[in-house]
C-alpha cells in the first residue's frame, strides 16, 4: 500500500517535471520566433522619435498608399463575407457530387503562392490574356490599375470567412432553422434572426482574418499593378520601394502601422469572442 | 470557375510551346536551385513546425497555466501580421546593423542574406497552421486514455508516445503538409531576409517575380518562364493540398471515433 502511494507521488512528481519543461521549451520558442522581431522592430521603428513618424505620414505617397490599401481591404471583406457565406452554407448544408472537390478548391488560394495568383490575373487580363480584348474594347484597364489589385487580394482572402464559418454551420446543425421555417420565417428572415447570431464569432473572426491578408498582401499584388508610386503602390508595395531606396527608417513606420492595424483587430475580436462564450457557458 | 479558369492560363503559358520553356528555365534561370532550395526550406519548416506547433497545442490544451490565453494569442500573431512586415521585422533584428544580428554576424551566425533567415521566416509565418490543425483534434479526444495509461504506471513520454501521438498523427501531418506547402509559396515574408542570390538564397517564388520584371533580365525571360517554374510550384502546392484534404478528413473521422 506505502509503496505503491509513494510511486504514485513519484510519477506524480515526475508528471509535473515533464510540464514545467514543455511549458518553458514552448515559451521559448515563441519568445524566440515571435516575440523577438516584434520587439525588435516596435524599438527600430521608434528610435528616432515621434517626429519621424509624423514626417512619414506627411509624405503624400505614403498617404496614398494607406489610402489605396484601405480602398482594397474594404472591397475586398465585403466580396469575401458575402460570398463566403454563401459558399459556407453550401457547403455545410447541401450534399453534392464533387463536394470534397469544392472543398479542396477553395482552400487553394491558401496553398497557391500568391506569386502565382499574381502571374494568373497577369496571363488573364494582360497584353494577349483571354480577357484583354474585352476589357480593352471597353476602355478598362485592369492590369497595372485597381481592378486586378482587388481581384487578386479576393481570390487570396476567399478561404478565411469559409473556413471559419464552416465548422460552426455543422456543429450548428438544423434544428433551429427547421423550426424557423415550420414556424413561417422565410429563408431571408431565418437567416438574419437564427443563423446569423448564431455563426457571429466565426463570421467576425474569419472577416478579420480576411481583412489582415488583404492589407499585407504583396507577391500578387506586386506583380499586377506595376508598383507605380502614387498610383499603384499600395503600403507593402511601399515598404518593399523604401527598402530597395535604402530608406529603412521609413520602411520601418509603415511596416509598424500595418502589424499594429491586424494585431489590434485581431486581438480584440478574439477578446469579444472569449468574453461571448464565458457569458454564455 | 473562379478558381480553375486561371489556373488553366498558367498551364497553357507554361506548356503552350511544349516543355521548352521549363526547360529554358531550369538550365539557364537558375530555377533549378531556386525549386530545390525552396523544397529544402519548406520541409525543414514542416518539421520543426509540426514538432513544436504539437507541443504548443497540447500545451493549449491539456497543461493549465496563468496566461494561457495570452500565449494563444501571440501564436496567432503570424495570422495578423502582413508577411512582408514579419521579414521586415526579422530584418530589423537580425540585420549587419542591429545589436543583435551585429552581435550573431561577429560570432559566424549569418541569419540575413542566409539560409537560416529564410527558414526564421517561414518558420514564423507557419507556425499557427499546425497549432490550430491539432488543437481541435486534441480537444476531441478523451482524456480517460492518457489517464489509463497513467495509472497502469506509464511515463509522460510514454503516454504521449503510445496513446496521444497515435490519435493525432493525422492531424499533425495535416498541419506541417499545410506548413509546407505554405512554405513553398512564401514570398512576402522572405523577399527581404533572403538578398535573392542566385543559386543560394533566391527561392523559386522570388525568382517568379524577377522573371515578370523586364529589368532582371531583360528581353531573354518573360511570362512563359515565369509560367513554367509556376507550373511546376503549382503542381506541388495542388497534390499536397489533396493529400491534406485527404488527411484532415481521415483524421476528424478518427477523432469522431475515439
């Protein structure tokens, strides 16, 4: 009896060795991979003081290129979350030939590189694309121009609201809606006052997600709008020039600004989620 | 329609003129050392990703700690920040002029201009996608196992070795063939930290772009070599997409299962 309570406490003891040393392996390695650059480029970004920043936001190509970003976020989380949903409902409800086929389609964009995406749009609507001489005999530049930007940054941003409202649908079930329609809703209104509230987390957290890639993106984009300064050079097209123009400081500020944008934003919606499910549960 | 009609395109730019232009490519682009060192690169990442992205899920899940919520959300950092800022930042830490990469550059640590940079990178940008492929997984199966196998007298190794990693194994392939093919497409958060020398540092989606660029390489290259390393890149990222497709639904059945 003495012995097998004192072996217990052994592999009890032992069992807390093994979790203090996962822990502090895993520390470390997000310390050391995550949290180091941030440091390091939250101190470089702000070495030289705030007047450094405000003499980069004063620059109008800079202003410019924040303001092409956001144009393209915006569009862009509009088109993904309507479509997205859509997508998801499709997929989550429906049974269809081919339905693993669909799924593995739309997490493509994830796996393609965006560089690829790029070269696509460009073999599309450029000089001899399929589509050139229909957009030209209409006068509409796509390539080099907004148009192909925000294609691009869609057909990357596709899979996040999908994927993150997909699980949520199955887990769902249709139990509600089943009763909304019995109860004569419409599919309109059952939407708006079941599934929506319902999928609201998900939906929130996949917009962010899609709202995060569009603002950073670059391989695509780089290689669709020409990167002219002032028109077509949105702020990681910026930041990629300042580099090349030895102008780090500036490079830095804008990089900065960017990381600051996503991380808020994502940390507050996973902040509103948490406190949702603690006031649910 | 959205999705395939440009992959068509590629294909047809690729090997419109028969394997001419991919071979152009591969001997006179340097496009060989680029695909081989970027598969290099992605694998490295898919497993040391899958290793410590493991750990820091069942850390998630089964090791209760003050702060865990914080540490979950520095994981999913890399999915905030724009990959282009993830290699500036590396840049700024580990670049010749900084303290630290001064300090690393004096004791024959090269991160910057080097492979090692490359692989800090993609290590950053992939290390969510397998957290947040085995977690749901982990969450899934039952704890009464582990505690079985506890009691019969078996080690925390063991355990893991015998019981947990078994369930999961499906799940952890999942998420490091996701980190790799992720790896393969990086291009944002490598342009800065890998100096793109040919034959060395230049990985295949950096070499895309400067076969599309007329100042690179002038008149010689174009679309139909840039098509063609695409091709091949994206015949890659497409099998593992099936093969992952196929895994993650083997492995939620299992965890259903169990």
């Amino acid at each position: 009896m003495n012995a097998v309570s004192t072996s217990a406490r052994a592999n009890r003891r032992k069992a807390r060795l093994w979790r203090a040393l996962m822990l502090s392996v895993a520390l470390l390695y997000v310390a050391v991979l995550l949290l180091a650059p941030l440091g390091g480029i939250i101190y470089y970004a702000l070495k030289e003081g705030m007047g450094e920043v405000g003499h980069t936001f004063r620059q109008s190509d800079v202003r410019h290129a924040f303001y092409l970003t956001a144009i393209i976020m915006v569009v862009t989380v509009i088109v993904t979350t309507f479509f997205g949903i859509i997508v998801a409902l499709v997929l989550a409800r429906d049974r269809f030939v081919g339905k693993r086929l669909v799924s593995a389609l739309v997490d493509l964009p994830l796996a393609v590189s965006p560089v690829i995406v790029g070269l696509m749009a460009v073999l599309l609507f450029g000089r001899g694309g399929w589509f050139e001489p229909f957009f030209a005999a209409r006068g509409i530049q796509v390539i080099f121009a907004l148009p192909s930007m925000i294609l691009v940054t869609i057909f990357i941003s596709i899979p996040f609201v999908i994927r993150e409202v997909v699980p949520v649908l199955q887990e769902l079930g249709m139990e509600e809606e089943q009763a909304a329609w019995t109860l004569g809703a419409s599919r309109l209104q059952t939407f708006r006052r079941v599934t929506l509230p319902n999928i609201r987390w998900g939906l929130l957290y996949g917009i962010a997600l899609s709202a995060a890639r569009s603002i950073g993106e670059v391989g695509a984009v780089l290689i669709v709008s020409g990167s002219l300064q002032g028109q077509t050079e949105t702020a990681t097209l910026y930041i990629l020039r300042a580099f090349d123009q030895y102008q780090e400081q500036q490079a830095y500020i804008v990089a900065l600004t960017l990381a600051s944008f996503s991380i808020v934003m994502l940390i507050g919606i996973e902040t509103l989620k948490r406190r949702a499910s603690r006031e649910a549960g | 329609m959205f999705i395939l009609l440009p992959v068509a395109a590629v294909l047809q730019s690729g090997f419109g003129n028969g394997l001419g232009n991919l071979q152009d490519a591969l001997n006179s682009f340097g496009a060989q050392n680029a695909i081989k060192l970027t598969l290099m690169m992605a694998f490295l990442t898919a497993i040391i990703n899958g290793v410590f992205g493991t750990l820091l899920a069942y850390i998630f899940v089964r090791v209760p700690f003050p702060g865990r919520d914080l540490l979950s959300t520095v994981v999913d950092l890399p999915f905030a920040v724009p990959t282009l800022v993830a290699g500036v930042m590396l840049v700024a830490l580990y670049g010749p002029h900084s303290t630290v990469g001064g300090w690393l550059e004096r004791h024959g640590i090269h991160i910057i201009f080097a492979p090692l940079g490359i692989l800090l990178a993609l290590l950053f940008v992939t290390l969510p996608l397998v957290v947040r492929s085995v977690q749901p997984v982990l969450i899934e199966l039952d704890t009464a196992e582990e505690e079985a196998a506890r009691v019969l007298g078996a080690g925390g190794l063991t355990t893991f070795r015998k019981v947990v990693f078994p369930a999961l194994r499906p799940a952890i392939t999942a998420g490091a063939l996701l980190a790799f093919a992720r790896s393969l497409g990086e291009f944002g958060a490598i342009v800065f930290v890998s100096g793109n020398i040919p034959n060395k540092t230049l990985t295949a989606p950096v070499l895309i772009t400067q076969l599309l660029n007329p100042t690179t390489f002038g008149a010689v290259a174009g679309p139909g070599e840039a098509a063609a390393v695409s091709s091949l890149l994206f015949l890659f990222s497409f099998v593992l997409v099936l093969i992952t497709e196929r895994v993650s639904s083997h492995s939620l059945q299992r965890a259903s299962e169990l």
